[in-house]
C-alpha cells in the first residue's frame, strides 16, 4: 500500500478528465467483481481464500454501508473495465498500536479488509497501488481517522509492501501476522488520476 502509487502509463495530460473513477461498489457490479474475486487472489495474499467466490466476504457486503452510512465496498474503474474492488471497514485500532489525531476521542483506522486487483489489465502493478494510495486519501476526509491499516497473514508480502511502498510494519513476532499502517493524508495528485463519487456524508468533510 502506498502513499506514492506509480502513475500508469498514459496518465491524462493536466486539465484531462481523469483516466480512472473510484465509486461505491452497486449490486449491479456483481457479475464483474466475482469474476476478478474468482479469477486472482486478493492483491496482498499468496495464497487463495476458500470457497465459491459467493462465499467472500467482499462479495456478502456489496452495495452495503456501515453505521454511519460511508460505503463498505469500492470500485476502481477504467472506462467500463473493472481494475480493482476492496473491502474496507472503519473501525478502533488498537491501543498499542495507534496514536490518535490531536482531539480526536475515537480511534478510528480505515482498515482495508481485502482488496483484489486485475491482473490481466494492462498495467497490473498499478491498480492495487493505486486504489490503497486513494483510500488514504479518502481518509483523510474523516477527522477522526488517522491511518490506513491492514491485517496480512503472509510475513513475505508485509515485507514487500513495507520495502516498496514505505508502510510501517507493526508484529509481535517474525512469523505471525503483520500489522501495517500508513498515515492517512491529502495526495492531491490522484485528482488528475482519478475521478470519485463520494456519499455526501463524506463529500463535505475534505479538509482545507
């Protein structure tokens, strides 16, 4: 995950419309994203989840929202390609492991759950990094959200991802489960990348 995604190829030149759109996920996206969610495994695994594709939980949540009405399943979309859909969950972080904006009393980590990217696109190494560097910039919109946080089970992904995208990497112990954040922030570059529907509970909230 990145805060600093490598700009695809072929990105609009400046005052373009935006080559990419980030949106909430609709039930209507369904055929799409069970064939990505069936087709390759989630961008930050090695290995593959169990069960039918109807079974993951990205797919069980589409189209939902959370208690404060923020979409819980997101799109990335190249015209009318699929590029990327993830799974993510506003939630307390934990105590040890975060440290809260000034003023903020609720501990809040946008954490992203499971995120699948196409691999047969064009540019493959760009989707994931790309959808994570928005999500970051998205919670930067919420004020009481300081990172973007991710559980991974498999060590040598957490290691890459640490080594080529710059996320801290928080673990009890070498061989178990990685913990990794990234302070969340405005990256004012994705608007020339990507254009985003955004829920009007969060439309208003960017800061200045």
């Amino acid at each position: 995950m990145s805060s600093a995604a490598p700009v695809p190829a072929g990105a609009p030149a400046p005052g373009a419309a935006p080559r990419y759109l980030v949106r909430p996920a609709e039930n209507a996206d369904q055929a799409h994203v069970r064939r990505l969610v069936a087709e390759h495994l989630p961008w930050t695994f090695r290995c593959p989840l169990p069960g039918d594709p109807a079974d993951n939980l990205l797919m069980r949540q589409l189209g939902a929202l959370d208690t404060e009405g923020l979409p819980v399943t997101w799109v990335l979309l190249e015209g009318s390609h699929l590029r990327g859909c993830a799974l993510v969950s506003l939630n307390a972080a934990r105590d040890l492991l975060f440290r809260a904006r000034p003023g903020s009393d609720s501990g809040l980590a946008l954490w992203i759950d499971l995120l699948y990217a196409d691999l047969d696109g064009p540019e493959p190494p760009a989707y994931g990094p790309l959808l994570t560097a928005w999500f970051i910039d998205y919670a930067d919109r919420h004020d009481q959200v300081s990172y973007v946080c991710a559980w991974l089970p498999d060590g040598p992904v957490a290691d890459d991802l640490r080594a080529r995208d710059g996320m801290e990497i928080l673990r009890s112990a070498p061989t178990e489960s990685s913990l990794l954040r990234l302070s969340c922030q405005r990256l004012p570059y994705l608007d020339e990348l990507i254009e985003a529907q955004l829920p009007p509970c969060v439309r208003g909230r960017r800061p200045s």
